[in-house]
C-alpha cells in the first residue's frame, strides 16, 4: 500500500464523523464479516443524535474529502448528510 494512502487512512482515523474499516478487516478474509460491523443498527443514533428520527437521510456517494457534501449540510440543517468517497 502506497505511503500516501496510509496517511489518507491514518488522517481519517482523526475525524470524529468518519466511519471507516480498519485496513486489517478489509484484507482479512473476504467481506463476508463486515456484515456484522459494530456501528450496525444504531448508526443513526450514534452519529445523528442531534437529528429526530424523522429527520431526512442525504446520501453523498463520490464526496471525496466532503467539501461539497459538508457546504450542503450548512445549508439544510434539517437533513443528515452521509458521505462515501
């Protein structure tokens, strides 16, 4: 793996909004055990707690470092915003 993707990784780990596998799970046998990640089934809470329920999900595929993704959420504070880059 090459040195800069490793400080792209090593710089995610510092958000406190980012959610990522850890690179060991993602070359340890397959995907099939992702499935079972910790955050499953209560991610709304854990990361949108300041959000009701009711609250609208935004997903942003392709958001690469969230500058676009991150201006909308200013916008329209109403609605949770994900990112996946």
């Amino acid at each position: 793996m090459g040195h800069d993707k490793l400080r792209k990784f090593a710089e995610n780990d510092t958000f406190s909004c980012l959610v990522q596998a850890s690179s060991r799970e993602l070359l340890a046998n397959g995907y099939e055990h992702l499935a079972d990640h910790p955050i499953k089934g209560h991610w709304r809470q854990d990361k949108f707690s300041s959000c009701s329920p009711e609250c609208p999900l935004v997903l942003e595929l392709g958001c690469g470092k969230g500058e676009y993704t991150v201006a909308m959420s200013e916008r329209r504070a109403d609605e949770a915003f994900v990112g996946v880059y």
